[in-house]
C-alpha cells in the first residue's frame, strides 16, 4: 500500500478514532428523533417523556460506570502485559478491534443518552419524536447487552501470556506471509552486499529512527520519472540515523525534476520511533524471542512459555520454507531490493533463547529438536541457516549444563 494508505491504517487503529466515530454516531442517533416530521407514518402513541427519560437516566449512568471500571481493566492489562511478557506486545493490545469496538459502543451509548436527556428536556420532541426515541433506545441497550457479553469473555484473556503470545503469532504470520508473496517488497532482487559506485548519487535520512514503511509504488514513479533505476539499502527495521544511506541511483541526474524526484524517495521512507510488524517480519521473530527470555529470567522462571514460544517460531518459519516466491515477475521492475536474509531470522529467533535457556535442559532438548527439524526443509540457504543455529546453542549448552547426562543427551539428538 502507498504511504498515505499506511497512515491512514494506522489512523484508523487508534482507540481515539474509533471512539471518537462511535460517539458521533450516537449523537446523531439522539438526534435523529428530531426529523419525526418526515416519518411516513401516522401512529398514535402514548409513550410519555418520563418513561424515555428514565431509561435514558439509567443508560447515561451505568454507562460512565462501565467505560471508567474498563479503562482501569485495560490499564491493569497492559500493565501485567509489560511486566510479564513484553512492552514491545502492547502496541497489539491497544489496537485490539474487541476493545476498541466495545469501548467506543460503551461512549456512543453514554453520548446517546445525554443527548436523548437534553433534546428531551427542551421538549423538542413530539409524541412520534418520543416513539422514535424510544424504539432507538432499545437498540442501543440491546447492543449494550451484546457488547458487554463479548467483554466479559473477552476481560477473562485480556492481557494474559498466551493470548499475548498468540497475537504477536499472528501479527507475525502475517507479515511473513506478505514478505513470502513480496520476497522483495515487489522490487527486483538486487545482489547481497553490492558496492555502491563512486559515481552513484546516494539519498540519505535526516532523522533518527527505524524505518517503518516503504512506498515501493512512490519509488518506482520516481524511477521512472528519473529514468534511472534506484537501489533500496534502507528495508523495513532498519534503524537510521543522518546522513545513512536509505537508497541511491546509479549516478546524479541533472533534469530540472531531479531535486523534487529525488525529496519523493526520501519521502517514501516512513521514519518513527519504533518497529512496525507489517513490513519487517524480523520484529516480530525478536519480540517472541523477547517473550521467551523474559519467560526464562530468574524472576519469573517460566521455562514452559519459552517452549511454546519455540513452537510458534517453527510454524512461522517453515512458511518462510515452503512459501517463497523469488522467481515471480516483479510488479516495481525498476526499484532493486535485497532479499531478506534467512540467517537474520534465525538469529533473531533462537539466538536469545539459547543464551537465556542454556543451562536449562527441557529448553535446549525442544530447541535442537525445533532447529534440526527446521534444517530439513527449505532451501540449502534455509537448511544451513538451521543447522549452524544448533550447532551454536549446543556449544552454549554444553558450556552452562552441569550434568553430562545432560549434556550427552543433547549430542544424541540428530
């Protein structure tokens, strides 16, 4: 997708957003009360303002309740979540739809009642104005209803190790999946380690932080209005500084759209502050890795979480395995991208785990299982990738076990 399509996916993921679009909708729902001149019908009702103001009244106050009391549960959430699993898992949590989708039904609800309590009290309403009001009414409280089920349910996993875990699984798995359908961002397969030519015109940052998005469509508009092939040195996850090189071309232009063609490729580089898991699949391999350290440190002591955690790692990388796709035809032709390299992965995958889980023996035995199984599939990249990973967690583990039983054990599994 182009910048401003990620942006505004990023928009739209805020709990502000969301709450906000809710709540405006409610407004509009109290006020809609207020065209009973065009309803098409003519029904003699005897609902009385009391009855709709009591019920509004009732609404308006448990629902402030109910939204302060889940605010302080999402709070104490994520809380437990930083200190037990990972801050890194809780941009995932505060993005969760479930919450987000009951918070701002619990705000538009408040909202609809204050303003149904409002127009009521101004006696704007006529008596089809009341019935529409009430009809509305209970709509909204059966949605209340369905709302607070789905929340009850879902308070009971809300911030806990594996449902975290689960979902850095599947954030993960889906930009392995994307990175298996777009090996190189779309781009075509430039060599690993080029040199840059001396005569090459190199495009650098001018702010420190991690690149979060590239706009390979905006780069390959570039390219063509230059003419000129560009070379990506600046993939997803990487961290930049001034003056790092986030692309070049293979020499400078001197068209006169030059100087604004070459500010659109520097603009095509979305720089934050932190590490998206959409385009950088590493993120996500790390972050698990990161849960499963956490896990194996003396003040929690959760050997089995670093096991599971081992668990969804092999499931996302042998869809690295069997689903990429080099040979495609690529769709920015122009725009030249390394491959994401396989021996990365694995180190941001097991390498924490083998350091932090040497000495314990039920890690490393799942470990060297999960590695040697790894290094039968794939290519020979991939199968070597694995095979030299176990191979430096067994000399870890040989190193920080204290039993040669233990030990022995390790060296038997082939």
């Amino acid at each position: 997708m182009s910048r401003w399509q990620w942006l505004l996916t990023r928009l739209t993921r805020q709990l502000w957003f969301r709450a906000t679009l809710i709540g405006a909708l409610g407004i509009a729902a109290g006020l809609a009360a207020l065209t009973e001149h065009l309803a098409p019908w003519d029904l003699a009702t005897t609902i009385g303002s009391d009855a709709v103001d009591s019920i509004l009244n009732i609404i308006a106050s448990s629902m402030l309740a109910v939204t302060t009391f889940s605010l302080s549960v999402m709070t104490s959430a994520y809380s437990a979540a930083t200190s037990n699993v990972t801050p890194r898992a809780i941009k995932l949590l505060i993005e969760d739809r479930l919450t987000q989708n009951v918070l701002s039904s619990f705000i538009g609800s408040f909202l609809f009642s204050i303003v149904g309590i409002v127009v009521l009290k101004t006696g704007a309403y006529g008596d089809k104005g009341r019935f529409v009001l009430f009809i509305v009414t209970i709509v909204v409280i059966a949605l209340v209803v369905v709302s607070l089920l789905r929340w009850i349910d879902h308070l009971t996993r809300l911030g806990r190790v594996g449902e975290t875990t689960e979902r850095v699984e599947e954030t993960t798995q889906r930009a392995i999946d994307w990175r298996c359908a777009n090996p190189y961002l779309g781009g075509s397969p430039a060599p690993a380690n080029q040199a840059i030519p001396e005569s090459a015109l190199c495009l650098t940052a001018d702010t420190v932080g991690y690149v979060q998005h590239v706009d390979m469509a905006a780069l390959a508009e570039q390219a063509d209005c230059l003419d000129s092939d560009i070379h990506l040195l600046a993939a997803p996850g990487t961290f930049v500084y001034p003056d790092t090189p986030l692309a070049w071309i293979p020499s400078p232009c001197q068209d006169d759209e030059a100087p604004h063609a070459l500010k659109c490729i520097r603009e095509a580089f979305t720089i934050g502050k932190e590490r998206s898991f959409e385009q950088d699949p590493r993120f996500g391999l790390a972050v698990l890795s990161e849960i499963a350290s956490r896990a194996l440190s003396p003040a929690i002591n959760d050997p089995g979480t670093a096991i599971d955690v081992l668990g969804r790692q092999a499931r996302i990388l042998c869809t690295w395995a069997r689903d990429q796709k080099t040979d495609q035809e690529p769709r920015f032709p122009r725009v030249w991208v390394e491959a994401l390299h396989t021996q990365s992965l694995f180190e941001d995958a097991f390498n924490p785990i083998a350091r932090d889980g040497a000495a314990l023996i039920e890690v490393q035995m799942k470990l060297r299982r999960t590695l040697l199984a790894l290094s039968q599939m794939g290519d020979t990249v991939f199968r070597q990738a694995a095979f030299e990973q176990a191979q430096r967690a067994l000399e870890r583990a040989e190193q920080a076990l204290s039993h040669e039983a233990d030990r022995q054990r390790l060296r038997d599994l082939r």
